[in-house]
C-alpha cells in the first residue's frame, strides 16, 4: 500500500491525517505522559524482574525475568494510551472538542485519531521495556519475544480507549491523579504485578488487565483454550464499553 493509498483509505474513514501529525506533536510535547510511559515501566522491571533466581527460575518456556519483562510491557503500554486518551480532559478544559464539534470530524474519527496517537506512544513503551529485558538476561523462545510484543502492544488499545472514558466522564483537574491510583489497582488485579490463585484468580478474570496479562503471556506460558477464549472475550468486551462510552461522552460534551 503506497502513502497516498494509505491517506486515503483514512480520510475514506473519517480519520483526517493532518490531525493525526498534529495530536502526534502534541503529545511529544507533554512531558509528564513519556516520563511515565517510556520510565517507569523499565525502572519496575528492573526492580521486579531481576530478583535472585529469576534469571534461572522458568515459568513455562520462558524464565521468569522474561514473564516480569512481559507483564511491565502490558503496564507500560497500558500507562502510554490511558494517559494519551485521558488529555482529552485538558481539551475539553480548554473548550477544543468544542471546537471540534464545529468541524466535519465525526465523534469515532475524533476517538480513533486518539486511540492512534495513544497507541504510538504505548508501541515506544513497549519497545523500551523489551530492549531493557532483552539486555538485563530475560529470555524467552525465539518466536514469542515477537508475538509477545503485538499483543502486548495491540492489546493495549483497550485502554486507550479507556484513557478517553475517563477523561470525557472526570474534570481536567482530577483524572491524572486518579489515573494512577486506578492503574495501579488493575495492575495488581488483573494479575500484572504477581501471579494470582484460588479465589482472586477467578475474580481477577473481569478486570479488562486480565485479558491483555493472559494473552501477551499466552506464547510461552501455554494457558488452555479455554483460557485463551476467555481472555479474548474479555478484551473484546472491554474495547467496546469504553468506545462506545467514549462517543456516547463525546456527544454528549459537545452538544452543550
């Protein structure tokens, strides 16, 4: 597919290129979201994932510095598009998705222009996260340190959608600090900081980390089908509460 082809095939969709380069520049700009996003996760898989015995210790095909590398590549992606979508709350502040109202952008353009730059971002987390692991003895069969990577990243757009949910439902001033506070609590309990069991293991199954956790470690951790279906549904479910959410919001903003 050519450039041009490319382009087109966007504006066919509504998505309008010359926002897009724009909302890419803009997030390059806020710092707090990359210090976030492209720091942190690294920083706590070298705390988590190189722990005495990691580096021997294996959990299916892979040892267990490679299943922390992974689950902080979740974490990362998931912090990278959470806070890109949640911007729209500054936006909003500033009366710009008002002004959009105004233009031909339709509400699912406008929302999947965000989960787009969002979802650069997380594929920049992701790929930190990785080359830290990959350097720091993290090992993983040849073939699922690619797949890993997709669906750790791919996944991911559930919360950028998400981001945007959030950030169309709370004001510009609260939703960054409770951001934190909510993804650190699905992290831990959609099983990303420690494997769970018995009764919070079933539990943890409705959580949307869940569904990213069990299908990005899915290549080496070989889970049953039954598993792998379950996570699937969980993703599917939870991308289209918090798109349909988010337009419903977008509307709903706009139009007063």
């Amino acid at each position: 597919m050519t450039v041009l082809e490319a382009r087109t095939g966007l504006r066919r969709s509504g998505i309008r290129p010359a926002f897009v380069a724009l909302e890419m520049r803009r997030m390059l700009r806020n710092k707090r979201a990359l210090i976030f996003s492209l720091i942190m996760p690294p920083v706590f898989f070298l705390s988590f994932g190189l722990q005495s015995g990691y580096k021997t210790q294996m959990i299916g095909s892979g040892n267990t510095t490679g299943y922390v590398m992974v689950s902080m590549a979740v974490y990362g992606a998931m912090l990278a598009n959470t806070s890109g979508g949640a911007m729209v709350a500054v936006e909003r502040a500033q009366g710009w998705s008002r002004q959009l109202r105004l233009t031909p952008l339709p509400p699912l353009a406008y929302i999947a222009t965000k989960i787009i730059v969002a979802m650069a971002l997380g594929l920049a987390s992701v790929a930190v996260v990785f080359t830290v692991g990959a350097l720091s003895g993290a090992q993983l069969p040849a073939s699922a340190w690619l797949v890993c990577f997709l669906i750790a990243w791919l996944g991911s757009a559930v919360f950028a959608a998400f981001g945007l949910f959030i950030g169309y439902l709370l004001p510009s001033e609260n939703v960054m600090q409770l951001l934190g506070v909510v993804l650190a609590l699905l992290a831990f309990a959609g099983g990303l900081f420690m494997p769970l069991h018995g009764w919070f293991d079933t539990v943890s199954k409705v959580f949307p980390t869940n569904g990213i956790a069990v299908l990005a470690r899915a290549p080496f951790t070989d889970p049953s089908g039954a598993a792998v279906v379950l996570a699937v549904v969980n993703v599917l479910a939870w991308a289209t509460v918090f798109t349909l959410g988010s337009a419903f919001l977008f509307r709903r903003d706009t139009a007063r």
